[in-house]
C-alpha cells in the first residue's frame, strides 16, 4: 500500500510496482530496523523504520529518506512466513520528510 497510489493486487501488479520505481529512482537503504515484532498463532505483525537515499535516474542530487512502515506476515503450511499486507509511508527527518544530502 504506496502512499498516494491505488493499492496494488497480486504478485504481477506488486512486482510492476516496484519496477517502475526502480526505473525512475535508484534507492539505497542504509539501515532497516523492526522496532517491534509481535506473532499469535500463525499471523504475525512487524513495524519499523528504514533509512536511505534516492536519486533519480535522471540525474540531480539524491536525498536522504526515512520511512515507516508496517507488515503482516502469514506462517505458511512450510513454516515460512509470507508477507500479505505492506503499508509505508514518510517518516520526518528533523522536521522534514526529504532533505537534500550535503
């Protein structure tokens, strides 16, 4: 669930999804931390905060960003958990959501 985009159903619409952001940003994560994981039966709910850049593949300067973010995993019949909600959105950096990288 991007912000401000309609909610992409299904493996081919997620995964064209990310292509079409990957085509216009290239994105690097510095860090991905689970601030809180919580499990009751086979469901299971994480959130945290990634920190990163992007830059656009255009060209220009890349910015720092952070995102919080929200997951909902499924344990399937395997014992592997698959991820069946992902929701995120901006999370301010010192009072804004994307400051230019000195």
């Amino acid at each position: 669930m991007t912000p401000n985009v309609l909610i992409h159903k299904g493996k081919e619409a997620i995964l064209l999804s990310y292509q079409k952001g990957s085509e216009l940003n290239i994105e690097h994560v510095d860090s991905s931390i689970a601030e809180d994981v919580r499990v009751s039966g086979n469901m299971a709910v994480a959130w945290g905060i990634d920190t990163g850049t992007t830059a656009p593949r255009s060209g220009g300067e890349p910015v720092k960003h952070s995102l919080k973010w929200l997951m909902v995993f499924e344990r399937q019949s395997g014992g592997t958990w698959k991820c069946i909600y992902e929701i995120w959105n901006d999370n301010p950096l010192n009072g804004l959501e994307r400051q230019r990288l000195d």
